[in-house]
C-alpha cells in the first residue's frame, strides 16, 4: 500500500515539474525594439570587436532598457530564417514613451556617433504587446 501512495505521489510531483517547465516566462517590458546590423567589412575582427565594443558600452549606459540581447546570427538553416545580418539588438522598454525618450537620449546618439561608419544596413522591427 505505502509504494502505491509513493507512486502516485511522485506522479504528482513528476506533472507539476513538467507542467512549469512547458510554461514560458513572459519578456519583460510592453515595448520591444529590435535591431539588425549590416557591417560593411563583416569579415574583419577588428571591426566587429569595435561594433560590438560600442554596442556593449551603450547598452550598458542607456536607463531606458528594461532588457537587452545583444547577438549574432544562430547556426541554423531553414528557409525562413534571414542569417544575412551581422548583430541583433533586441531591447525592451516599458512602453512607446520610453521607447521615444530613448531615440533621442545622449548614450543612443553617442553610440549611431561611434559606430554610424561601421555599418551600411540597418533594419529595426518594432512590437507593441497586445
């Protein structure tokens, strides 16, 4: 009888673990801005150190991210997927406000500054939740 409760006790317990962990955890912030570079020498070391040098710095800097994600295109390959980019920036704000309070704060223009003569392409996708 005692392995029967433990059985069915450790089922339990089995199903809540696996029931957390198949939930996601919501991003943080309403407002997520995402940004893809194209560096005009993708190739060259010492321009994707400094890119990524002046990104860091910026990020690190900026009060109004609420997160951040700084990266480089994944190994995969589908074809849906565009790996054609050289950095992703993703960062969240906790609404359109602070998104537009960023665009013209010091640190975002000290880095465009910086960093403007790096790249020839920049596309940014905007995503407001719902």
């Amino acid at each position: 009888m005692k392995s029967i409760y433990l059985t069915i006790i450790f089922s339990f317990l089995l199903s809540q673990t696996m029931e957390a962990q198949t939930q996601s955890e919501k991003i943080n912030g309403e407002f997520i801005h995402m940004v893809f570079f194209w560096l005009k020498n993708p190739d060259s070391e010492s321009d994707r150190a400094a890119f990524k040098n002046a990104l860091t710095k910026f990020i690190n800097t900026n009060s109004q991210v609420v997160s951040s994600h700084i990266g480089e295109p994944a190994a995969t390959n589908r074809p849906v997927i565009d790996s054609s980019y050289t950095f992703s920036l993703v960062v969240t704000f906790p609404d359109l406000a602070t998104h537009d309070a960023y665009q013209s704060d010091p640190t975002h223009l000290l880095f465009i500054e910086e960093a403007q003569t790096l790249w020839e392409k920049v596309r940014v996708y905007d995503s407001l939740a719902d």
